[in-house]
C-alpha cells in the first residue's frame, strides 16, 4: 500500500514539476524565497497593528515566531528520521523531471509548507473576524509550497503532509493564544 501511494506520488510530481519552463524559472526560484514576500508580511503586519495596537502584536509576534520555531524543528526531525530523498536526488526520477534547484537534505515533510500553513491558519483562525477577506492569508502557503514541487525539491505528499501538520499546529498555537490572552495579555 505504501509502495502505491509512493507511486502515485511520484507520478503526480513528474506531472507538476513538468508544467514548467525556463521562462518562469527565475520567477519561482524568487517566490520561495521567503524574504520575497516581505511587502505581504509588512500588510498583515500593518493590519494585525491597526486592529491590536503594538503591545498585543508583540504578543502575536512572540506566538509566531515559537510556531515557526516548532513547526520548522518538527519538519527537519521528520526529514532525518524518514530520509525520503528530494525529488532532484532521486534516482528513479532525476532523468524525467526539471531540476530548477537542488538541496542535498531530505524530503519529508516540507518544512516551507508546514510553516507557512501554521502561520496562515493561526492568523486566519484568531483575526478572522477583524478583516474582510481573510482567505487571502491562504494564498501565501499554497503559492509558496508549489514552489517547492516546481522547483525540484519537494514531492506533492511532502507538501500535503506539511500542510496537515501546519494546520494542526497553527489551530493549537491560536487555541493557546485565546486561552491565555485574556489571563496573561489583558491589553
């Protein structure tokens, strides 16, 4: 069973991996860079300031940067203790597939997924109600984990798995917020 899933797995990341071309290559190589989307950080960090004032944002910040803490130390564990090859390094698929960029670490899961889908679930899930059109903070994680997979490095199951993980951790790290905040940030 596993020996399929794996199987269908590689199949589908030939298949995404092939949608691209060398005329959008530096575009992706951009987007999975996470200092690329500063201006993004900088709106939702100039919404989350309007609506919270700064001592709370220190707060949210605190709160996000432990659940990327988390997030990242619990991917790189998964990574060492699976050693599931990156796409760009296996050998059954390195001839059929585009290697835009090549890492030398494992694969499962993606570290950029998990984080990223963390960070948007905790924030949608706590901010929800204070802004209009919330589902854009679900973009960032979906654009940048393909990223992973258009580049080479990631298969799609190490994305999905990232994005489980991410929202599992991201629903704890705002249910955590919620219970402390109004005990211990009253502000």
């Amino acid at each position: 069973m596993l020996d399929k899933i794996i199987s269908i797995d590689k199949q589908l990341f030939v298949f995404l991996n092939g949608l691209g071309s060398e005329y959008y290559d530096a575009m992706w190589l951009l987007i999975t860079k996470q200092f690329a989307w500063t201006p993004l950080f900088l709106v939702v960090f100039f919404l989350l300031l309007r609506k919270l004032g700064w001592k709370q944002l220190g707060i949210v910040l605190i709160f996000v940067a432990l659940l990327i803490l988390v997030s990242d130390q619990t991917a790189n564990f998964f990574k060492n203790s699976t050693q599931r090859l990156r796409p760009c390094n296996d050998p059954e698929i390195m001839s059929l597939i585009r290697i835009v960029q090549d890492r030398d670490t494992f694969a499962f899961f993606s570290g950029h997924a998990t984080s990223s889908m963390a960070c948007a679930v905790f924030l949608f899930t706590l901010f929800r109600q204070h802004f209009k059109i919330p589902l854009l903070l679900f973009l960032f994680p979906l654009i940048f984990a393909y990223s992973r997979i258009y580049l080479g490095l990631h298969f799609p199951l190490d994305i999905l798995t990232g994005y489980v993980f991410g929202i599992g951790f991201g629903w704890c790290f705002s249910a955590g917020y919620r219970f402390l905040q109004p005990k211990y940030f009253p502000f």
